[in-house]
C-alpha cells in the first residue's frame, strides 16, 4: 500500500525546520488539548489514518498519540490557518492528552504575581 502525499500545491508555511505548529482541541468541549509539531509527512498521515501523528522535535521521529500510552487521539476534522502556517486538529481524546498525565497540557495559569518590572 503506497502512502497518501498532500498535493504540491498546497502551500504550507513551515519554520526552518520544515515544521508547523498543531493544535489539538477537543471536538466537544472545545477545550485546547495540547500543541505539537507537524511536518508534511506527518500532516499527511494524519489525513490518511485519522489518528493524530505528530514530528518528535527531541527524538528526530514520527509518533502517532497513544502509540505508547494508549491515550489516543481520534481525529474529527483537520483546519488550516488563514496563514497557512498552524494547524487545528479537532480529536475525540481518549485518556489524558498531556504527558503529565493531565487532561490538558494548559493547566499552569499565569498571573499578575508572574510579572516584574
């Protein structure tokens, strides 16, 4: 079976590093998951399997969310930016989606006490 390749006409605005930034955001609840990275392989796959697969940028490798922890992410819908330059996955989360075990990786929530002059 021969992967599937997102067009060469789709024009992405990917960082130096051939990346982008995903959003993971719940399809129900609306609530942001958690922000990984894509390259166009990755986005690619996504596409094709409906299971969100992500670019390791400490590892230098593909990983599919859950392949490990069974925490997957089943994927509802894939949007562009109006920059073409972030991608939004809406995912049916199974489990926790932050490595910390916590449902969300924005759990730590700044406040006046965090500034200085």
């Amino acid at each position: 079976m021969n992967a599937m390749q997102l067009r060469d006409d789709l024009e992405l605005k990917l960082d130096d590093s051939g990346l982008l930034p995903a959003v993971a955001q719940d399809a129900e609840s609306g609530e942001v998951l958690m922000v990984a990275w894509m390259d166009r392989e990755a986005l690619a796959r996504t596409i094709e399997t409906r299971r969100a697969t992500y670019w390791s940028r400490s590892r230098q490798q593909y990983w599919v969310k859950g392949e490990t922890s069974g925490h997957t992410q089943d994927v509802v819908s894939v949007k562009l930016d109006c920059d073409a330059d972030t991608v939004l996955l809406l995912v049916r989360q199974s489990g926790p989606a932050c490595h910390t075990g916590a449902h969300s990786c924005f759990f730590t929530e700044l406040g006046r006490d965090d500034l200085h002059e």
